[in-house]
C-alpha cells in the first residue's frame, strides 16, 4: 500500500498586511492556498492509495470565507480525481474550537466522498487493499493519552500513528504535547505535524513539516525543503518529496551597524 503524508497547510494564513489589489485578499492568504494546490498536484501524481494529513489544515478555528470555499474546492476536484480513496486528517491546535459546542471546521470536509476527519477522540482506521490490512491511529491534537486503550491493534499486517503534536525533543519546545515512546513498540511508524521543518528522530518518527512558511520565526524555515511524504506499508520505506512553495523565502546577509556613526 502506498501512502502520501503532508501537514501543517494553516490555510487562511495572513500576515505583512499587503492586500492583493484584484481580490482585496492578503498575500501571504493566496500565497499559502497556492502551494496547497501545488502539493495536491504533486501528491495526485504519484496516485498513492491513501492520503494522510496530521493536522492544522486551517490556520484558525474560524478562516475566511475564500479560503473554506477554495480548500473545499480543491480537495473536492482532488478525491474526484482519485475516485473517492481514502483521505485522513487530524486535527491540529490551530483548528481545535477551544469553547465546548463551538464544533470543529474539519467536519465540513466529511461532505467530500473519501474523506475523514478526527477532532475530538482518538480513532483506529483500517484498511484494506490487496489482501493488506493497515490501521491508522488517528490522535487529534492533545488527545494521545487517550489513545493508549487503542493499542495493540489486532488484524493488522501495518499499524501507523498519525497525530499532531510536539515532542521532548524539539529544538526550543520547552514543554512536549505529546509522548510517543508509548507507541513506539506497538506501532512501525508514527507520523507528526505540528513542527514546520521536516525531520527525523530515530527510526520511527518522522516529522513531514508544514507545506509553506507559516511559523512566527520563517527564517529559520528559509534553507529547509518543504514537500510530502511517500511510504510503501510493504517495505516500510519512504521518501520525502520535495515541492516548492508559491513564493520564495530570502534570507539576506546580516548588515553589521556596530562600526557606524550616528550623524
């Protein structure tokens, strides 16, 4: 089974405050949706059997009304165009409604033949193609303790984990929102978004990054790759993919002042 990993979208993302003088929309908002496009493109082509995405699909619990209407429209154009297969997310702490009753914007993408979405509970999906079965266990941000009951997972040739969440180990968290050393003996991979620069700790977890530059520090994002990943469940062996964002980040050379004179 081959199946294609990406997170961190955050579309509706704005900042700078420059307007775009067509649509009166921020920039860095078309900028951002232009690069998801780029990676359903890209995605699409390889045809995986499954799409995962880990979380913090929306920037905001509440995004603009261009931005759900042309995510919908998207991801409608892309499952068509995979007949429905099956397309997985997660919630992330960006779209996770923080008042009780407020419902989460995810559900609206249910509406979409092939897609699921999980906010408020951890779940396991199975599936099947060609006589394999793989489960997925799904872990909306924040919810990893009560997703331990879920396993070991029986009836399962693969069993992956696909949550959004920081661990101890990432440079500058001060605190970790998830503990995955649970799972690391139940599950062959565990899948992370949350953190936006593609990375690796160990053998099993494996950071994909976010799709553009969305953090509130984007320099330090500016020489990392961006783009997806692809896992074989056979052979348990993946490769990142690397996709370029609609608009380049500069990093330009520090000016040293220290040596100048006010006038």
């Amino acid at each position: 089974m081959r199946i294609a990993f990406f997170s961190d979208t955050h579309l509706g993302h704005r900042r700078f405050g420059r307007v775009d003088e067509r649509s009166g929309l921020n920039v860095r908002e078309l900028d951002v949706m232009r690069t998801f496009e780029r990676f359903l493109k890209s995605i699409s082509e390889e045809q995986p059997d499954v799409v995962l995405h880990g979380g913090d699909f929306f920037d905001m619990v509440r995004p603009g009304n261009h931005t759900i209407l042309k995510a919908f429209s998207a991801v409608s154009a892309f499952q068509r165009k995979r007949d429905g297969a099956e397309f997985i997310g997660v919630a992330g702490n960006h779209e996770v409604p923080r008042v009780q009753g407020t419902g989460c914007i995810l559900t609206l993408l249910e509406e979409i033949p092939g897609v699921r979405v999980f906010w408020n509970r951890p779940e396991i999906v199975t599936i099947e193609r060609d006589g394999e079965r793989v489960g997925i266990l799904c872990v909306p941000h924040s919810r990893s303790e009560s997703a331990k009951e879920l396993v070991p997972c029986d009836g399962v040739e693969r069993l992956l984990l696909l949550a959004h969440g920081l661990t101890s180990n990432v440079p500058r968290i001060r605190e970790a929102s998830i503990e995955v050393g649970p799972f690391k003996k139940s599950c062959d991979l565990i899948l992370l978004g949350d953190y936006h620069i593609h990375r690796t700790e160990g053998q099993k977890v494996v950071y994909v990054g976010s799709t553009d530059y969305v953090s509130a520090n984007i320099w330090e994002e500016a020489k990392q790759p961006k783009g997806w990943i692809l896992l074989d469940t056979k052979t348990m062996k993946w490769t990142f993919n690397e996709v370029q964002p609609a608009r380049a980040v500069r990093d330009l050379a520090p000016i040293d002042v220290s040596t100048l004179e006010v006038t």
